[in-house]
C-alpha cells in the first residue's frame, strides 16, 4: 500500500456512560396484543399511546403505574390470557320494577355499582357508575333508548330492561343500585413461565422483571427456579418483582395477613420481591382502581441508582406518592398489619405521621434468615457488580500469561477487573471494594484464574432514636 495522509478516529475520548440498563425493567402480562418480540414502551408516552401498543389490559394498566412513577424505559411481552375475565352476579337494592343485565370481557378487575339518580325508564331514567365499589363516580348519563350502555375503559356493556306494564314509569327508581364484580383476565404459570424463558436470548440491558397479575406462592417458587438458572447459566443477574394474591371475598385482614406471613415461608431467594401492598388508586388514565402497587415500585426503582432505597423520605428523593393519587390503603384494617407483613419479608407501603403521603416500609426482599441481602437495594448492587465485574472478565479469557511469573501476571489483570469497583466508589453506589487474588493458583492444570472480590456496601438509616430530657442551666 502507497503511503499517504491517513485518518484514524479515537472514539471514547468524553467518558460519555454507556447504558448499563440500571431502573429498564421487564414486564411480563396478559395482553389481547400478540408480538414475536417485546414491545418498547418509553416514559414520554401517553395513557392512551400505551393502551393502543398493549391494548386494554392488566398489562397496560401496570406499564402506566410505572411510567407515571418513574419509568423511562419498559420491554413489554404480552401473553395471551388462558382464562379470559369472568363477570359475577348482578345484586340488586331498591323497589323499582326494571332490572340490569352485564355482558362483555372485562379486561380487568372491576367492582361495579350501577346508582339510579333519576325515576323512569328507558331514555328518562338517569343514572352514574361506579368501577371501584362507590368510592367515586362518573357523570349523570341518561338510561339509553336500546337499554344498551358500554362502561368506557372496561370491556363492559350494562343492559337496561324495563319492568312490565303498568309500571314502566316506576322501571327505574331514584336509589335503586345494581352491583357486580368482575375479575381480570389471568395467565397461567406455564404461561408465565414460558414468557420468562424468552429472557435467556433477550440481550438489552435491564436489570428487573415485573410479573403482571396477582399470584401465589407455587408461582414464586417456580419463578424463584427460573431466577436460579437465568442467574447462573445465563449470565442474567435479574431481580424479579411478582404481585401477591389479594384477599378471598369476605376473609377477615388478620386472617389473610396470616396466610400471607405462612406463605412466605417456603420462598427463600434474594432475588424475588413479593409486593404485598394494595390501594385505592388514580391511575395514568384517570380511572380509579384497587390495584396491588407493583407497578408504582417498579416506577420507583427507575428513578432511583442501585444503591438508592426507594422507601426515602426525604422531599428531594420524591418517592412519596401523594394522597391525590393514592387514596387509601388495601384492604381496609391492613395498617394494623404492616410490621407482620415486613418481618414476613413482603414490601409493603405505610405512612407517617408528620409527612404527607405514602411511602415504601421496607424494599424487602424474600431472603432467607441471615442473608447479607435483605433489600431490594442490596441485590440491584450485588446484581450490578456481577454484571460489570463480568463485562471486564470477558476481555481476559484466552490471555497468556507467563508461567515464571504466574502471581504477578493474575495480580495485572484482576486490576481490570478493579475499576468497575472503583467506578462504583466514585459514584457512591458502595462504600469501598477490594479483588484478591489467592496464591498458589495451578493455570497449567486448570487453566483458570479465581479471585475474590470483597466489598463494603452503603450504610442506611431506616430507625433513629432521640434521648430527650431536661438539663440544668449552665454556670455563669
């Protein structure tokens, strides 16, 4: 080749950060939308954007929770529902000779009152919803001349029938109420389960996985298991975040808090949340449901760095959600029973007296006892070491080195390893780390290179006591 003035481009030079994935989560979810691959859904979004790319469904209505909390980035995979939404019976109060009907696929769970705020029939008759059990309700509509009314947002339609001659005019009276419950589609463990395995060849950066839908423990058990093997034979350190079962119709609070604390007994895994806390929610659409707050934790993890616990109360962390949003903790009497639920090791919400809203109890996690990873905020740092101590790692395999000077040459090398400690350092993420080298190491026998990382992790403040008392005044 003929010499001659050459270019060469030094890329890298600003220090700019590469995406580590820190706060992108997965969300796994029954969806009527079918994708070969995950569907992106970004923070800037609207409610209504992300329910035309997921549809009407427990799924969308989770991505929302988390994107107004926080979320800039969610990989989405809709799972086609094995059980479709069922529709409960119709109850009716009042004298009134009219009855009403439901009909449709509810794409969630609903508690439906149908109020009559004016007498008459069909096209006189008025009328208002409520999709939350009373505690708020739509505009004053007018009964339809069909009887036909679709509840928005709900996949419902509500038929009014009049009552028989002579008392058309008395179908309908002021007062009268008719009440349903509906329940969400669901998927199956298998299907859940199968969704998961699609993470072993998903290569993006992301650091945890939100399960849609409430579940029990035989589901936390088998996606514990699945934690395991992403973990350790597909290099996939992934906190798992899953939605713990509500309570049974007409369970008393103490009864199910209970069930919930036995529960959690046979999971023992740093790596599963379980989150326990329920409210009366305003979501993204403005539509109020009772939701389990998964979706809000997962929002909160993606504004906060690993070591960050999204249960801070200072104003500046703004990690309280407002009571305009969060209108009231489930089921009711549950405060009672927080302690019990976080000493079982479920994340749950409280709040204090002194400040305005909800927060985070504990981040906890479903540790065994004596884990050194009790939080949330100790696994996403234990997570993030393993991941960029590995990125450093894979530059090293098939390196030679020289065999009279074997202790050195590892010592060289495991300082590449050292910086993404170090980087952690800077970034206050942990306190200080050391790698370690063993002696004695045979490369010509096992062809392996072994060391020790040992780290001191950020310190936390989650109790302060004060000793007050009087005193004597000081001497003159």
């Amino acid at each position: 080749m003929l010499r001659d003035v050459t270019t060469k481009i030094s890329d890298g030079l600003l220090g700019l950060a590469t995406e580590k994935g820190e706060g992108v989560h997965v969300k796994i979810g029954v969806s009527p939308v079918t994708s070969d691959t995950p569907i992106i859904i970004t923070g800037n979004m609207t409610a209504a954007k992300i329910k035309e790319r997921l549809g009407l469904s427990p799924l969308a209505d989770k991505v929302m929770d988390s994107v107004e909390n926080g979320s800039n980035r969610i990989f989405c995979i809709p799972v086609a529902a094995s059980t479709a939404g069922s529709l409960g019976t119709v109850e009716k109060t009042g004298s009134g000779s009219g009855s009403l009907s439901v009909d449709g696929s509810p794409y969630n769970a609903f508690d439906v009152i149908i109020k009559i705020t004016g007498q008459g029939r069909r096209n006189t008759a008025l009328f208002v919803y409520s999709i939350d059990g009373g505690y708020s309700y739509s505009d004053e509509f007018t009964v339809p001349l069909t009887g036909a009314f679709e509840i928005p947002l709900t996949g419902l339609t509500v038929m009014f029938t009049d009552g028989p001659e002579p008392n058309e005019e008395t179908s309908f009276l002021v007062g009268d109420a008719f009440n349903f419950k509906t329940t969400a589609p669901t998927m199956t463990n298998a299907d859940a389960l199968a969704a998961i395995d699609k993470l072993k060849n998903f290569n993006e950066s992301y650091e945890l996985v939100h399960i849609v839908g409430e579940s029990q423990k035989a589901l936390w058990s088998a996606v514990s298991e699945k934690q395991q093997e992403l973990a350790s034979v597909y290099h996939k350190p992934l906190l798992f975040v899953l939605e713990a079962y509500p309570p049974d119709d007409g369970e008393d609070v103490a009864d199910y808090a209970l069930r919930l604390e036995a529960d959690k007994k046979d999971i023992k895994n740093t790596d599963i949340q379980v989150v326990a806390a329920r409210s009366l929610y305003i979501g993204m659409d403005g539509v109020t449901r009772e939701i389990n707050n998964a979706g809000i934790v997962c929002g909160l993890y993606s504004k906060t760095k690993v070591h960050q616990s999204i249960g801070k109360t200072r104003d500046t962390a703004g990690m309280g959600i407002s009571k305009g949003k969060m209108l009231e903790l489930r089921p009711a009497g549950i405060e009672d029973y927080i302690e019990l639920l976080d000493n079982a090791k479920y994340l749950t919400f409280r709040e204090y007296d002194g400040l305005e809203g909800f927060f985070v109890t504990n981040a906890r996690v479903m540790s065994p006892d004596g884990s050194d990873y009790r939080y949330a905020e100790d696994v996403r740092v234990k997570n993030k070491i393993i991941r960029e101590v590995r990125k450093e790692g894979l530059q090293l395999l098939q390196d030679d080195i020289d065999l009279e000077d074997v202790q050195n040459e590892l010592e060289t090398r495991a300082k590449f390893m050292q910086k993404p400690l170090d980087d952690m350092v800077k970034l206050k993420e942990i306190s200080s780390a050391t790698i370690i080298v063993p002696e004695g190491q045979d490369i010509i026998a096992t062809e392996k290179m072994s060391v020790i990382i040992r780290y001191v992790s950020r310190g936390y403040i989650r109790e302060i006591e004060v000793d007050l008392g009087r005193t004597k005044p000081s001497a003159s």
